[in-house]
C-alpha cells in the first residue's frame, strides 16, 4: 500500500520565511508527492530595493512566492497586512483559522515563539489561535472544523532564543537541489546586503545535515507539552 498523502501548510511572517527555512523539507516532501501551501502574513515588501517602491517590491514578492510554489507544485497565499504592522487580533486569527478549515492541512510550520522581529513574534501567536479555532467543531464558521498537527517551529536566525533542535527533516539531494533552485527567484535571498540568506540557510542544511548523520536536513521545534512520552516500560 501507497504511503498516504499529507498537505503541509507553512506560515510565515513574510514572504520568504518559509520558503528559506522549511523549504528544504517542503520540496522533499513535493516530491514525494505531497501538497505544499505556502502562507505569508505579509509580504515582507519593506525590505525593498533602492530601485522600487515599496508597491513596487510587494507585487514582485508576490510573484516570486508564487514562483516557489509552482515549482513545488504548491499553491502561494499572501494575506493583505502591511510588514512591520502584522497585528495579532480576532481579524487575522480567524482568516487564518477558515483558511486552514478550508485547506484541511495535516500539518503546520511556522515562526518559533521568541523571535527579535514583531511580526514572527504575532505569526506564532496568530497560528496558534487559528489552530485552536480551526479545530474546535463548537467554534461555528462557514466550514466545519479541521484538526491540523503542530505546529513545527522552524530554525530561523532571526528566532533564535531558546530554540531547541527536537526534529531533524531529512532534505533528499533531489529536494535540496529543487529547494536552491526555487529560492533563486527570491530576490534578496541572493541580493541582500544586509544578510547572505541563501548562503546561510544552504550551509546551515549541510550542517544539520551532518549532525542527523545525512547529506542535508532542517531543525524544528515543537512545544514542552508535545514532547511528552507515554509509554509502558522503557
């Protein structure tokens, strides 16, 4: 028998949070034939160019999300909330929570808590909320509920307090090289003059890599609570 299909929905603040640090592991798991949905709350548009407004920047952003997706053969949703200003309310909570009853994931990723960007810091607490709506079958919306695991936190440089490196995702060589070629269309990804984000995040794989004692992988995180064992006798 076939292994089950899974869909995995990633959610980051900005457009391109995802995409560096689990798309690794969504473009393995692309291959293997999963589904891959990619969720930014914003589009990260304030990061742009001296060359482009930032109007400009976030169309492009948009495009290159949808780039990504459409190599892994996933699917780019890009929520309205300007970058900088991600707000962490009722509104965006149940956006959220009817897009995952609407998608019905089996998984989610997204920021780890302590993060020195404000709107990691709201991903996390927006993606926790909307879980906890989403599957709660008393919280009535138009679509009924859907239980969604998780959520995985991503390793991130920009999230780095007390992240702890519980799972380690086996990145394939076939995954890595559909991964680097996807995250090229990602402009700052190469262009950033304040970060090498590519070169980070493809060494970083290789390192973790070699920890899980194989050619590249990704570290998540997931809450004290998840950690617990119940077993009969060891």
């Amino acid at each position: 028998m076939s292994e089950e299909k899974r869909t995995i929905m990633a959610i980051g603040g900005h457009i391109g949070d995802m995409e560096l640090t689990a798309g690794g592991t969504l473009a393995t798991m692309s291959l293997q034939g999963h589904k891959i949905v990619t969720v930014a709350l914003t589009a990260g548009e304030r990061g742009n160019p001296p060359d482009k407004s930032v109007d400009e920047y976030r169309k492009q952003k948009v495009e290159e999300a949808e780039k990504f997706a459409k190599m892994l053969n996933g699917r780019s949703i890009v929520f309205d909330y300007p970058d900088g200003e991600l707000p962490h309310n009722d509104e965006v909570c149940f956006k959220l929570c009817d897009l995952i009853r609407e998608i019905r994931p089996d998984a989610l990723i997204t920021h780890w808590k302590k993060s020195i960007h404000k709107d990691h810091i709201n991903s996390y607490r927006i993606v926790k909320d909307a879980q906890f709506y989403a599957g709660l079958r008393s919280m009535e919306r138009e679509l009924p509920a859907a239980y969604a695991a998780g959520p995985y936190y991503a390793e991130n440089w920009e999230d780095p307090i007390d992240f702890k490196k519980y799972v380690y995702s086996v990145i394939t060589e076939e995954g890595f090289k559909l991964w680097e070629k996807a995250i090229s269309h990602h402009w700052f990804t190469i262009n950033s003059p304040s970060f090498k984000y590519k070169d980070y995040y493809t060494h970083l794989k290789s390192v973790r890599g070699i920890e899980a004692r194989k050619q590249y992988a990704e570290c998540f995180n997931i809450e004290e609570f998840g950690k617990r064992q119940i077993r009969e006798g060891l």
